[in-house]
C-alpha cells in the first residue's frame, strides 16, 4: 500500500487503523516506507525534498491471531474492491511488556 491509496475518500492506511481501532484491536502503528515494490516491481522512493512522491506504507495491528484472521475476514471485501495491490501478512509477536498509558 503507499500514500496514496484512498477508500472512502480517506487514506487507505488511517482508515485501516480506524477500522482495527473500531474492532477492538490491542493495537495499531503506521509505518512510512523510505523505499520499496510490491507486487508491480515499481520501486517507490521517499525522499525528504519530493514531498508529493509515492512511498510505501505498513499498518501494523497486534493482537491474537484468531481476531486478526477475523479482522482481515471482515476487510477483506472493501480492500479487494479498491483494484489496488496490497500485501497483508500474519507474524508471530512475542509481547515483552504491555503497560497501559494515558489517553
């Protein structure tokens, strides 16, 4: 996904993040890529002075797998009808320390 995908006239990536903070997901963070290519081989660069250029985006969620397989299940169908590329991976996380901070 990068920076300029858009659902809903939103931001893909902040409208994921709404989506998983809607879910109840234990928690979200928004990654700008410097560099990268996905599935259409074109390698999009972030470079600090192009500030309209094409950079790649991640939305990490963290939760347990079975409400992340559930979450996906139930974006699935709004992501697939944007005809956009997009990869979405599952990864083990072990969770050294969760404390709780202010709103």
């Amino acid at each position: 996904m990068s920076n300029t995908d858009t659902i809903h006239h939103e931001s893909l990536y902040m409208v994921i993040a709404k989506w998983a903070q809607d879910a109840g997901m234990k928690g979200c963070t928004i990654l700008s890529g410097v560099t990268g290519f996905g599935s259409s081989s074109q390698l999009h660069n972030n470079k600090f002075w192009e500030l309209n250029i094409k950079h790649p985006m991640v939305v990490e969620i963290i939760d347990e797998e079975s409400k992340l397989k559930a979450f996906v299940h139930e974006i699935k169908s709004d992501l697939n009808s944007m005809g956009k590329g997009f990869l979405i991976t599952l990864e083990p996380v072990d969770i050294l320390m969760d404390i709780q901070g202010a709103p």
